[in-house]
C-alpha cells in the first residue's frame, strides 16, 4: 500500500473480494478490455468534432507513458494533473496508469496555494496542464509553482502542452502491455480531492479495486451500456463526472464520451444535439440554468435519457422547476469523493426522484444516523451521517490528526452531512452539521428556508447564510438572485423593503417557524463558486462579512 494511506482492515478486505465487490482489475486492464470489444468505437470526441477510437485512445496513452518513462516518472510516483476538459485528459490519465503513476487530480478552478499544496503534501515529481484555460493562465502558475519548489531544493516537471505528450514517435511504446498486470489493484490508483467547502482540500487515496466497484455498481444503477454517450459538462477530474457513473463508467461500458469546455447552456445544448447525447450530470445551480434554456424546439434534447443533479442539496422546488423544463429522467445524485455514492433509480416513483437524495448504491454500504453523542436516532430523526463500506476511504492521504476527528474509532467516515433515513430507506440531506444557522439558539437549516422561498417564480436562486449579530449570536440573511434585477457579478446589495417585506411573509406563511424568516434580505449579481461550480455559503459568508465591515469603518 502506498505510504500514507489507510488500508482497509483484512478482515473487511477479505469479506469485500470473497462477495466479488473486489475482482483485482485495474484501469488499464478496462481500458485494453473496451478496446478488445469495442476497438472501432469512438471512445472521445471534444467540442471541436476531435475525437479517438478506443484503439486510438489506447495507443495514444502508451505513447503518454512511454514519453512519461523517459522522463523519469515511475511506478508509485505521483503526478498533479490540472486539466481542463480536453481530448487529452483521457490518454494522459491512462498514460500514468500504464505507468503504475499515481494522479492527483486537481481542477481548473484551483489557485497557486492549493496546486503547491497538492505538489508538496503529495510529494509530486511531475504536474500536467495547459497553458490557458478560460481566462486562466494555468502555465505561468506551474510555473511558478515549479520555481517556488525549486527554491526549496526540489525538481518538479512541468508540462502544459499534453498533446506533445501523445506526439510519436517515442521508443518502447507498449512495453507497458505487458506490465499492467503488476499493477495491484487492492493498492492505492489515484488520490482524489475533497469536495468540502471549508479549508484546504485534502487528498483522498482510492484503490483500482475500489473505484472499479463504483464504475460497475453506476453503470448498472443508470443504465449506462455500450450505446451510452455521456457529456461530461461539470470538470471531468471531478468525483461526480469520473465515476457516476461518468467518464469511467462510459468507457468501462464501451460507450463514448463527450467533453464540454464548460457546462453554460450555450455550449452543451447544441453539444447534446450534435453528439446524440444521451446522459449528463450537473449540479442543481446548473441545472436550474439550463431549465431556464431548454429550447423550444424539443429535437434539440431528443436524445437526452438522463440528466443526474448531485454535489449539491436539490431544493424540492428546485427539483419540481427543472423536472417540469426538462424532457428527460432526472436522478438524484449524493455523493463524496471519500466514497458512498447514494442515486434515486431509474424506477423510483416521481416523489422519490423529486424529494430524496436516493440510497446507497450497494447493500454492502453501512449507514450510521446518529446523535451529537454518536448514538443513533430513530429512524425518521436527523442526524449525522456516518458510513463505511466497500469503496469508502478509512482515512484521508498524510494526515493522521484529521484522521482521529474525520473517522470512528471502528472505521466509519464523518461524513459531516445531516440527513433522514425515511421509512423507504430513502435519504434526505438537510444540509452540513456545520451550516446550521444558530439565532439565539434556535437552530434553523438553511436548505429549508432556501426551499420555500425558490417556490416564487421571481427568485432565480437563493442562499441562506449566518451573519455574526451581537444580539442573536448569528442572523439569517438571504441573499437573492431576482428574475429581471441584472446586478454586476460580485455585487451585494440591500433588497428594497418590498422584497424583504415579500420574502419574510413567504417564510412565515409557509408553515416554518417565525424564527427562520430571514433578518435581512441582500441581492446578489452571482454566487461565489468552488471549483466544482457549487454555490459557496463559505465564500458568500466572507463577502457579506467584508461588506458589513465596509460599511462599519
Ligand atoms: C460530490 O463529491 P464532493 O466530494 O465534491 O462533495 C461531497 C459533499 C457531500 O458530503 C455533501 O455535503 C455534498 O457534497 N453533496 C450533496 C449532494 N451531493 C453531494 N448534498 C446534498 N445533496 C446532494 N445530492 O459532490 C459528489 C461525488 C460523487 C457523486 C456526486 C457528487
């Protein structure tokens, strides 16, 4: 096991391959394995019409890790990759598979701070990227990266052009044919990062053995076969658009995939009606944009089957807009890149699919609901979620102290959301246990009050945010996005009287008590975003913060 991670223990590793949820393939393994039946089969394709046959894609990595051998990257090593949507993610990442390489996989949205944490705490020898991506100027930050390390006496490689990565000819391509076998599949194949929107993202060490259970179990759960075609709109070094079933799953079922340069409605509906596209993911902002967009001519999302909304809390009215825009299945998508992925099916009633965040995805997942003790509630009771299973992580990557709070003495993950298990054993996420609003110690859950308020037609979007109040402890505030108000992008503003007036009767009219009415109404241009393109109550919370100190000096 690579140093730094937390196996599994052998009595529960033994259980998990002796039921075959661990079968030892590896993701060169799967990759050879759609080749063999699906060789001809386009595997990618990007906006621009690029695309590769699985052979093409296969061979087109080995020349990835053949050139990434000469460089002198090697088995175990670990490899930043910071890359946007591009054809050459996939032969790049299969490049370092090939290679027994271990990937750390970063997002396009992270800054300098955070890929130097990564290349440091991962002990990287190469980072992978672009020059520019959007507006952002990826090259010249690992380059400066590159000079920080070196300040300290380490050599980092840095690439930002990929595709020279894939450029032939380069000696002993294929040699790794035959290697790939060695590859262990119970050992760690990449680390992932943490989706949390508070602090610096930790690093999430997943095993072949593991990943490959998830791809398998989604696949199956969404339907997604050799005629599958999957736009991967969201960042596809994301948990969410790898692995559910995602990137991954598409290939491992031979169908092809589709990249995005971004998920804005603009792109990906045509995108979607040039590539017969029929499985997308976004999370719920997203989504709620795209039902604003849906063409009227109905052709253009033909053949769209299944739009999944994960990595956020999906209001019920929310669920009710975009369910009504959209002519396709929706499924509901909890997941975490620590591991337990939780769908509504296929075959679920609409409530299901509308009001709950679905199951676990194998009956080997165990669930824990439970007190401020630890001691479980009764079912129906909110409580904190708490899980271990067959593809979720015994503990963070290098990071022993946040081991002992993260996870149980017994190996459950804190996973830090709150939820319900319903009679169905269906879950509903109520929101963080740390984004409760406490005003003068009534506890108010933001998602709640969000909820009723995107009930009106006028309100594009909501967040429900603590604000520190020398009376109340803390105060709600609402900030809104408003049908017909264009604010610049970054601006806070006071919502005139009338529509705070409007917003604090819609809440007490709802049936939720007095106490959750917002104190105070803002109108926002946007909401700030983590990198995956979730709202960021944190980054809201600092603005609003900064805004109120503005106004104090
Ligand atoms: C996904 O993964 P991460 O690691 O970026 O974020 C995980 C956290 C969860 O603990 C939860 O707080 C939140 O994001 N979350 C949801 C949710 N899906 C994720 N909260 C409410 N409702 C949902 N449907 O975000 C992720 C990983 C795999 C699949 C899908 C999402």
């Amino acid at each position: 096991m690579l140093a730094g991670a937390v196996p599994f223990s052998a009595e529960r590793a033994r259980q998990y391959r002796a039921a075959g949820l661990w079968n030892g393939s590896t993701f060169p393994a799967m990759l050879h394995d759609s080749v063999l039946r699906r060789g001809e089969h386009v595997a990618v394709v990007d906006a621009s019409g690029r695309s590769l046959t699985y052979r093409q894609l296969e061979h087109a990595s080995l020349v990835v890790a053949a050139r990434m051998r000469a460089a002198g990257v090697g088995d175990r090593d670990r490899v930043v990759l910071q890359l946007p949507n591009v054809l050459e993610f996939l032969p790049v990442l299969f490049g370092v598979f090939w290679i027994g390489a271990v990937p750390v996989f970063a997002l396009p949205a992270h800054r300098r701070e955070s890929i130097a944490h990564f290349v440091r705490h991962a002990d990287a020898v190469a980072l992978i990227t672009v020059e520019r991506h959007l507006r952002d100027p990826l090259g010249d930050v690992a380059r400066a990266v590159q000079e920080e390390l070196r300040g300290e006496g380490r050599e980092l490689l840095v690439i930002t052009h990929p595709e020279q990565l894939m450029e032939e000819p380069a000696d002993g391509v294929g040699e790794e044919l035959t290697r790939c076998a060695a590859i262990d599949a119970e050992d760690v194949a990449f680390l992932q990062l943490s989706g949390g929107t508070t602090g610096t993202p930790k690093l999430i060490p997943r095993t072949s053995d593991d990943y490959m259970l998830t791809l398998r179990l989604s696949d199956e759960i969404c339907a997604v076969d050799q005629d599958a075609v999957y736009l991967a709109a969201l960042p596809i070094a994301h948990n969410f658009t790898m692995s559910s079933p995602g990137v991954l799953g598409t290939l491992l079922a031979g169908g092809t995939v589709v990249v995005a340069p971004t998920p804005a409605p603009d792109v990906c509906l045509p995108l979607i009606r040039r590539e017969r596209v029929t499985i997308t993911a976004l999370v719920p902002p997203m989504a709620l944009l795209w039902a604003r967009h849906v063409p009227q001519d109905p052709d253009v999302l033909a053949s769209l089957r299944t739009l999944l909304i994960g990595g956020a809390k999906l209001t019920d009215a929310a669920a009710e807009r975009i369910a009504a825009a959209m002519p396709c299945r929706l499924q509901q998508v909890f997941g975490m890149a620590e591991g337990l992925v939780n769908y509504t099916r296929l075959d679920d009633p609409l409530e299901v699919v509308l009001h709950t965040q679905g199951r676990p995805m194998s009956e080997h997942d165990e669930i824990r609901i439970v007190d401020e003790q630890d001691r479980p509630v009764p079912r129906g009771t909110v409580g904190d979620l708490l899980t271990r299973g067959p593809y979720t992580i015994n503990g963070y990557y290098r990071a022993e102290e946040t081991n002992r709070v993260s996870f149980t003495s017994d190996g459950f993950y804190r996973t830090g959301d709150l939820v319900r298990m319903r009679e169905d054993g269906c879950l509903v996420v109520e929101g963080r246990s740390k984004d409760l609003i406490n005003r003068a110690g009534e506890k108010i859950v933001a998602a709640h009050v969000e909820d009723v308020l995107l009930r009106d037609r006028r309100i594009l979007d909501v967040l429900v945010v603590p604000v520190p109040d020398d009376v109340l402890g803390e105060r709600v505030v609402a900030v809104l996005r408003l049908q017909g108000h264009a604010l610049p992008a970054d601006a806070l503003e006071p919502a005139p009287a009338e529509v705070a007036r409007r917003v604090r009767r819609q809440v007490r009219d709802s049936g939720l008590p007095a106490f959750c009415a917002p104190d105070e109404c803002v109108l926002a241009g946007d909401f700030p975003m983590t990198a995956v393109g979730k709202s960021s109550r944190r980054d809201l919370r600092r603005m609003l913060a900064r805004r109120i100190a503005s106004a104090a000096s």
